[in-house]
C-alpha cells in the first residue's frame, strides 16, 4: 500500500482526541471522546493495543488479531478507570484493517469509516454504530435528514470498558488499483460522500488528502479531523516506508493500570498534527496475548452495581405504592356482614390489594335492597372516618326497616251490593282501611349514592 496520513485539531477544538495508526500492513483511526474525561487517553490506549497486531497475518488470523487486540483495549480502559473514577466516561472509535496483500482484515466500533474506491466508484464498508443510523435503518429518516438532525453523534457503540465492546468483523477483497480512505467523523460527518468520491479520485494518496482536509476546512472544520489514504499497488519488493503514528497517540503517555493519573496528565494536549515514527514491536512478543480473550471480571463489576440500584430503586417504588394502599378505604362485604375494607376494591389477576380492617355487627340482609346490591358491589369512601360515616348511615337504613309494620292483606267482608258510584278522582283520595305501600326511607341520600335518583322517590330504596 502507498499511504497519506494526517491528523490535526480542526478549527474549533481545542485539543485533538482523534488517534490514528499506518503502516503498509495495518491501518487503523481512532476517535476518542469524554472531554475532560480524557477521549484522548481512550483513543491513545485503543492504537497502543492495536499497532502491535501490526506483522505478517492472512486471512482469519487477522481477524482473530484485531478482534484480540480491541478486547485487549477495552480491559486496558476499564483497568484506568477502575484506578481512577475522574476518567469514567472516556471512550473512543475504532475502524482498523490489517492487509495481507489480497484482503483487509476489517474491525470496525462506533462511527469513523472506511470506504473502498474502486473504478471511480465509492462504497462504504463500515456500518456506523449511531442512533441516526439506526434510524435510518428503520425508514424513519433519509439521509439529508441524518445530516442535520440534532443527535447525530449520539453514539450506540464505543470502546469504553464496558462488555458490550465486541467489534464488526469482515473480510474485505482488495486488488491492484483501488484506494482505501480510513476517516474519523471530522470528515465524513461534515463531508457528504458524493464529494468524497469526487475528491477521493484526485492523483495521488497526498493530493487526495489535501483535497479532502481543504473541504472539511470548507464546512466548517468544527471536530478533530483525521485522514488516511491508502492506494493498493502491485509492488513485488513491498513496501518499507515506517509506520506512522498520529494524533493524541503519538503524544498521549499512557500512565500504569494501578497508578492514580495526576491532575496534570488528565488535562487535554495540544497536538500539531505531525506524525511520529516508531518502530515495530519486538517480533518475541507473545502473539497469543492478543488474541480473543475472555472478559475480566471487573468489566461486569460496574453492570452488575447498576443492576442492584435499579432493583433498590423498584423495590423503594413498590414499597410506596403500597404504603399508598394502605391509606385506602371502602365499605364491603365480609362473609354475611357489612365491613370496613383496608386498601384497593379493585384488584389485579392473582393479587388481592385489600384487607379487612372492621367487620360490623350489621348483616347486609337487613339493608333495603338498593342499598345491599351498592354494599355488595363494594362503596369507595376517601378515608377510614368516611367509611365509618358510611357505616352509619346503613345502619340507620336498617333500623329504620325493622321498625315499621308488616304489611298484612285486607280481610274481606261481605256487604250487600249497592249502586255503583264512579267517584271522581281527588288529590286527597286515600287508600282503603288496613293497607298501606311500602314506605320510602326518609332521610337524604348519602354521599356515596349521589349519582344515584333521590332516595326517596326511587322503589328499589324502600324495604
């Protein structure tokens, strides 16, 4: 591969927490993010972790290589927040591929990019891990409305230490004549990708850079751009140009897991965008370190802690609701006889949410009829001197039942005929000797039948 890397702040930031990584065999960048939380340190560690993979691979293995490699990071992360609480929230992208001459070897987290320029036509091969994207995935917004919306660099995936980490893994085919761009979102996320295309097709690896670095100056310049620009050539010597490092990477020192970070090394670095050489790691490194390891265990401490809160937080909840309950009242049914209820009279499938508080020496079968059906169907009042309000009046329905007379039939009595005389109908007119009609109850309706017909004038209320 014939390579152009840059890196740099852009023209609004302050600090550059892009990182990024080129060499003729791995190519990889890196944007951290955190802030004051140290995006640049998260971005630093993840191209520490991965330039090490950077040797001869092929196929699968390089899979396995960068996947071991990311996995690596992520514990390398969660290990320096574990030392040091300050940096919790710092996390970074990762959108790297190893090259064996006929393939890239693609792991890609979060939303930098790559894309394959092949026959003048741009296609790109990563799939970013954003809320935005998910969008669009589902239909509900198109991509002109992604460039703009509010939240496009809400992100659903990052390297953070946390477990959920596993990267995008892909085989990639490559031949003589098509040219990679590996970009962090300074780019691609103020740079469409038609002109990407357009730009991407300009002479060399550099003078495409440059074209592409002047149009995101263009728009605006607002985040940390960084840009590599790979060409795959048939060269039968190789290639023996050294590995680059850029951005935060080639100056952010990565302190020990178990060593608290000073004040000072935690506050943002001013990087000029130049790569730094390095050189290759020792080739007697054990390369099985960096494969595919099982997560530590420390990675589920934090899960786990939120879990427990999120019960605590449910189980306070529950516990109010049914202090709530108990502050409920209503009068019902308690085998034969009316009493006073504690809680809720409606209930949920399989889960009473009430209580007998008062059982009353009053049998529901005294009542007036209207008044045994409302009792029976349970009478909501709004507290326990309500309820007893409530008592009251049943029992003086009842009382009032019990004191007047049965109702006995007329005896009839033989009389001789006489004429007949249709008396004409009076306002006073009164009803035979010994009869009398069921008698209304006299007293207003209680509160709890308010909604009801007045006492006295409905039938169903009398005894």
């Amino acid at each position: 591969m014939k390579i152009a890397s840059h890196s740099e702040t852009g023209l609004v930031r302050k600090n550059n927490q892009d990182s990024g990584y080129a060499s003729p065999q791995l190519l990889v960048v890196a944007d951290g993010m955190g802030g004051a939380a140290a995006g640049d340190l998260a971005s630093a560690v993840a191209i520490d972790a991965i330039r090490r993979v950077d040797r001869p691979t092929s196929g699968d293995e390089m899979l396995e290589a960068l996947a071991g490699a990311i996995h690596k990071a992520n514990d390398r992360i969660a290990d320096l927040v574990e030392a040091d609480l300050s940096l919790d929230g710092m996390g970074t992208t990762v959108t790297g591929a190893l090259f064996d001459g006929t393939q890239l070897g693609l792991a890609h987290i979060g939303d930098s990019r790559a894309y394959l320029l092949r026959d003048g036509h741009l296609e790109q091969l990563t799939h970013d891990h954003s809320w935005v994207q998910s969008l669009i995935d589902e239909g509900k917004i198109d991509s002109d409305e992604a460039a703009m919306h509010p939240h496009r660099s809400l992100l659903l995936k990052v390297l953070n230490g946390q477990p959920a980490n596993d990267p995008d893994l892909s085989m990639v085919p490559v031949a003589a004549g098509d040219r990679l761009l590996f970009c962090s979102d300074g780019l691609c996320g103020l740079v469409d990708d038609p002109v990407i295309e357009e730009l991407l097709k300009t002479g060399e690896p550099a003078d495409a850079l440059a074209c592409l670095l002047q149009e995101a100056h263009a728009q605006g310049g607002i985040d940390n751009i960084t840009i590599i620009v790979a060409d795959v050539i048939e060269d039968e010597a190789g290639d023996s140009s050294e590995p680059v490092v850029l951005g935060a990477a080639a100056q952010r020192s990565i302190p020990p897991a178990d060593t608290k970070l000073r004040a000072d090394e935690v506050e943002d670095t001013l990087v000029s965008g130049r790569p730094k050489a390095i050189s290759p790691p020792p080739e007697h490194e054990d390369e099985a370190r960096y494969n595919p390891q099982a997560p530590h265990r420390r990675r589920y401490v934090r899960p786990l802690a939120g879990l427990v809160v999120v019960l605590l937080l449910a189980a306070a909840a529950l516990g109010s609701a049914y202090a709530w309950t108990r502050t409920q009242y209503f009068v019902g049914v308690d085998q034969d006889n009316v009493a006073i209820y504690q809680g809720l009279s409606e209930g949920l499938p399989g889960l009473k949410l009430s209580r007998v508080y008062e059982v009353q020496p009053l049998a529901v079968g005294d009542l007036p009829p209207y008044y045994q059906e409302k009792v029976r169907a349970n009478i909501d009042v709004s507290s326990l001197s309500s309820a007893r309000q409530t008592i009251g009046e049943l029992t003086e329905a009842a009382q009032r039942c019990a004191t007047q007379p049965a109702v006995k039939p007329a005896e009839p009595t033989l009389k001789p005929k006489a004429p007949t005389v249709k008396p004409r109908a009076s306002a006073s007119a009164t009803r035979p000797s010994g009869t009398r009609s069921a008698a209304p109850l006299a007293t207003p309706n209680p509160s709890w039948l308010a909604s009801s017909p007045d006492v006295t004038q409905n039938p169903e209320q009398t005894c």
